[in-house]
C-alpha cells in the first residue's frame, strides 16, 4: 500500500502534480518582508559582559518579529569585530576615533548593499531595530562619561562613572547617513533599550508592533 504524500519529493524527483521540486520554487512559502536588528537582539553572547539580559536572544523581539511573517536580518555587531569578546565596556566618546569610524563605514556599506538588493529583488525591508545604551549602536540613547572632562582610559582598575544622554551611537549615526545618500532615508529605525536606564522595554516592544502593524 502506497503511503499519502506528506512532504517535498526527494532530490531528482518528481512531485504529485508532475512536476520537479526545482521547477516548483517561484511558488515557495517566503512572506518577502525582512527586517535589520542589532546583532545582540539575536545573540546576546556578543553583549559587554555583565548586561546580557537574555540567555541567547531577546525573545519577545524574535516572537514579535516571527508572529507577523518578517524574517530577521542579523547586522554585525561593529564592537565584537573590532575589539572581541573579552572588551570593556567603553562610551561613545571612545569609539568615536576615526580607525573605528572607519571600521563602521565598511559594515554600514555591506549591510546596506543587502538591503539594497533585497529591494531590488522585490522584497519589503521593514526597518533597522538597533540598541538603545549603546555607544555604538544607539538610537535615542548613548553612554558617555558623567562629568565635563572626565578622561575614559587608562587601567580598568579605576573606571570614572558614565550616564546616558540623548544621541545616536557611532555605528547607527553612520549607517542612517549612509542611507540616506543612497535614497533609503525612508526606511524606520527603531530600538530597544539593552538596560531599563536606556528606555522602557515594553515602549520599545510596542513601538516595533505598530511598526510591523502599520506596514
């Protein structure tokens, strides 16, 4: 006895309706909608050691983004590939050199040049979710030191204290320029907040929602 059809043919073969598998993939089940995150949003081992949040990913992101059909895009994380996994924490100032400025131009170029081509190809790219407290990837939310001239460097033995204030980390604001001088300023940004002094988790979420509702 024949057993019912419950899956794709195997390689070289033919489907019920006669057709090959390979002929039939123009109809395949992908929604067309992808968005850009932060690289932490998915893997939060590349987080400065003490503020992970989450034991892999930031899970009511990942749900969110995958109850609504969108596939994630998953950006590299500027301060992993420059500095690794054993760095210390640092503010923006630190970042803000001209080698690492550099170092963020090139992964601005390849991340857009992606984005780039899913348009081309037909695809809809929703927006970029960064992270809110970083120096690097920030959206509305920066650390920097918490007094005027206070000097960051030095021995990690003596660590001067930070804040956050209102701007935009060092990858972020050259990956929005860029995008703007390539016509794409009228993709969204949104962000998350990687610690509650940085934002409102569930502001955050809900903002990311009306994105994905509103599109």
């Amino acid at each position: 006895m024949s057993l019912p059809y419950t899956g794709s043919p195997a390689a070289g073969q033919e489907s019920p309706q006669g057709r090959s598998e390979l002929e039939n993939t123009n109809a395949d089940a992908r929604g067309g909608k992808i968005i850009f995150v932060s690289h932490c949003i998915l893997n939060q081992n590349a987080k400065v050691r003490g503020i992970a949040a989450f034991p892999a990913a930031i899970r009511p992101v990942v749900d969110l983004l995958l109850d609504h059909d969108v596939a994630i895009y998953q950006m590299p994380c500027p301060e992993m590939a420059y500095l690794g996994a054993m760095r210390w924490g640092q503010v923006r100032d630190q970042y803000d050199s001209p080698m690492f400025r550099r170092h963020c131009q090139n992964l601005a170029d390849q991340t857009l040049d992606q984005a780039r081509e899913y348009l081309r190809a037909g695809y809809r790219v929703m927006g970029f979710i960064m992270v809110d407290g970083s120096p690097v990837c920030g959206l509305q939310k920066i650390p920097q030191p918490a007094a005027e001239g206070q000097i960051w460097g030095g021995m990690p033995r003596y660590v001067p204290a930070q804040h956050f204030v209102n701007g935009r980390g060092v990858f972020c604001e050259i990956l929005q320029a860029e995008a703007a001088r390539l016509g794409l300023a009228g993709i969204p940004f949104v962000s998350m907040p990687e610690v509650s002094d940085a934002g409102s988790f569930e502001d955050a979420l809900g903002s990311i929602r009306d994105l994905l509702q509103g599109a």
